[in-house]
C-alpha cells in the first residue's frame, strides 16, 4: 500500500456541506452522478447473483427476532442484579447494531423478495437507529449515486481533517443523541434542513416529516412508560440500545471508506472489503464485502461471498481480518490530522484493470510522498 496526495490545484477546500462549494465543484467538473467502474461479470451470471429470494432473510429474520426476544426477557427477568448485564450486552448489539445491515439491505429491498418483508424490517430498523426512514432512504441513494464525493455523499463517516474525538464518541452512539435524536425532533416541527432538502424530492418531504413525527410519539411513550413505573428499564430496551450496543457497528461500518481515496469514480479507491469472523458477518449480513456491494447494490447480501470469489481477481486484496485494516488505515489518518489530502491507495493485483489515472482536473499520484 502507499499513501498519496490529490493535485488540490483547482479544488476548493472540503466543503462538507451538500450546498456549498464542493457541491458546485463537483457538479462542474462531472464527479457528481459520475459514471462508475464496474468489473466486468457475464450478463447471465449477474442475473443469477441478483435473484432476489425470500428463504435466507427469513431465515436470519427469525433468528434475529428470537434473539432479540431472548436477550430482552432475560434482561428483565435479571433486572436489578448483575445477572441482565450480559443479556443487556447481546441485546444491545442486536439493537443497536445489527439493526444496521438489516435497515441498509432491506431499504436497498435485496434481502426479501417480498417487497412488504423488505418494507417491515426497513421500518423497525430504521426506528432503532433513530433514522427517518424516508429521509435516509434518500441519503444512502445518494451515497451510492456519489459515493465518497465531497459535498455530494451525506453519509460520509469520518470526513478531513478527521475529527478523532468525535469518531471516538460514536463507539459509544454519544453522537446518536447529538445529532440524531434532535434531527427527528426538528424534522417532527416540519423543519428540514438544506442538506436534507438537496436529496429529498420535494414531493416525499411531507413523508420524512411524518415519519418522524411517528418516532418522536413512540420515544416520547417509551419516557412516559419510564416514569409512570418509575423505572430506567423501558428506555433500557428502547433509545439507550444506541448508546451501549452501537459499537459492533461502527466497529466494522467504519472500516467501509476511512483512510481511502475521496473525489474518485472507482470503488476499488475508496471502497474497503475486509475478511470477518462468521458472527459478525451474521450481524453485518456480508456487508464487510463493500467494494462488491457499492459495485453491484442490487447483489444481495447472502451471494456477496459469491460475487467476491468471482471478481477479487479484479480487487485489492482484501484486508485479512478488522484488526489488520485498522493497523493499516491508523497511519493514514493520523497523517490526515496535518495533511487531509493524504490517503491510502490500495494496489491492484497484476490480473486487475488499472485505474483510471486521469481524472477530469487532476491526476492521481502513483507514489508515495
């Protein structure tokens, strides 16, 4: 791997915003709903990898809902003694993390072939995750419309310079309850902001304003419930999950993109896939195989294994396991505190396409500094 700088010439200074000046750059020089490289895969065999299915998201579904289940019961059954304490844990994660993929694959509506299974999960998730459904539906279609592309993409995680304290709290969902919390308030008083507005139609805004409105009801009973019983045990089980289950998520969700290329039109550069243990492959649902999901979205989750076997030939090499990605990626984002142009190049294979070097107004440096 080598770190490399952008030529920053003609760019203006990273705007985060999706209205400011990185937003016009990009509209300008065509970065924005750019046309990706894709590895090429037979026709046939696409369409086979994409067959959507109901049997392996039932399957999980189940699973999940038990384990929720579970997990709840025994922590009110142990509440009060040390012994909720590792119920709380697995519940925590199933809450507050593997919530996660199951609101990513089922709003991409790959995990079910039914569409009002998808719609079901999509919702429950999305409710556990304190996201409006209908406003992040058009956020993560943007992220992939314009993925990593500064003052496009709305979801981009850790941004330059990176904020360390900031990424820091969000192991522990702090940032949840900053920013999250008070956006659905704010969008329940039928406030959206000017990001929201860049990626929202304008006919589905009344939605994301009643969606929300619908979450603040249900939290706004949950903290009634707590007081009427005079007990912290029902904002245990619904809010809070977000501040002590969150960390498997933004364990493996941070991995995705940090440290890689931005302002690129080639997953390969700024897209991360990472070999993970099976559990938590089960509760990301394969989304450790990034690079051939933002490839391929509509590839469900369950045949990711299999579109990975079939294109690595055309891929980084995959990190090995979390650990090594995160000693890898750590250099790069502590030179980024100094120098925010600097990122990690992933090496290609010699049986891989090369990427595109040319890239409208600059050119991507081949060596390190």
């Amino acid at each position: 791997m080598t770190i490399a700088a952008f030529d920053t010439a003609k760019r203006p200074k990273r705007d985060y915003s999706l209205v400011g000046e990185s937003t016009r750059w990009a509209v300008e020089t065509g970065l924005a709903s750019a046309e990706w490289y894709h590895t090429e895969v037979p026709r046939k065999t696409m369409k086979e990898l994409m067959k959507r299915t109901d049997g392996p998201a039932i399957r999980d579904t189940v699973l999940w809902i038990a384990l929720i289940l579970g997990s709840a019961a025994g922590a009110i059954y142990f509440w009060g003694t040390w012994w909720c304490v590792p119920f709380f844990f697995v519940y925590g994660v199933l809450y507050g993390s593997s919530s996660d993929s199951r609101w990513h694959e089922c709003g991409h509506g790959t995990a079910f072939r039914t569409d009002w299974m998808n719609n079901v999960v999509y919702q429950i998730a999305s409710f556990m995750l304190m996201r409006n459904p209908v406003a992040w539906r058009w956020s993560h279609a943007r992220h992939h419309t314009d993925t990593i592309i500064v003052g496009r993409d709305a979801e981009i995680a850790v941004m330059r310079p990176p904020d360390l304290l900031r990424t820091g709290f969000a192991f522990v969902g702090i940032m949840d309850f900053r920013y999250a919390l008070p956006g659905l308030f704010r969008q329940a008083f039928g406030k959206l902001s000017d990001d929201e507005k860049s990626y929202i139609p304008e006919s589905e805004q009344p939605k994301a304003v009643a969606a929300a409105r619908w979450h603040v009801a249900m939290y706004i009973a949950t903290v009634v419930v707590a007081l009427y019983t005079w007990s912290f045990l029902p904002l245990m089980l619904i809010g809070t999950p977000r501040l002590y289950g969150m960390w498997h998520m933004v364990l493996t969700g941070l991995l995705q993109h940090i440290g890689l290329a931005d302002n690129v039109t080639d997953h390969r550069l700024n897209t991360r896939t990472v070999y993970m243990n099976p559990i938590s492959r089960w509760i990301y649902w394969n989304m450790n195989y990034h690079v051939e999901h933002h490839m391929f979205p509509m590839v469900p989750y369950h045949a990711l294994p299999k579109l990975h076997e079939l294109i690595k030939h055309d891929l980084p090499e995959a990190n090995p396991s979390m650990w090594h990605a995160y000693k890898e990626v750590w250099p790069v984002v502590k030179r980024q505190l100094k120098y925010e142009d600097h990122y990690l190049k992933r090496e290609l294979p010699p049986t891989a396409r090369p990427y595109r070097e040319e890239f409208h107004n600059f050119v991507l440096p081949t060596a390190a500094e």
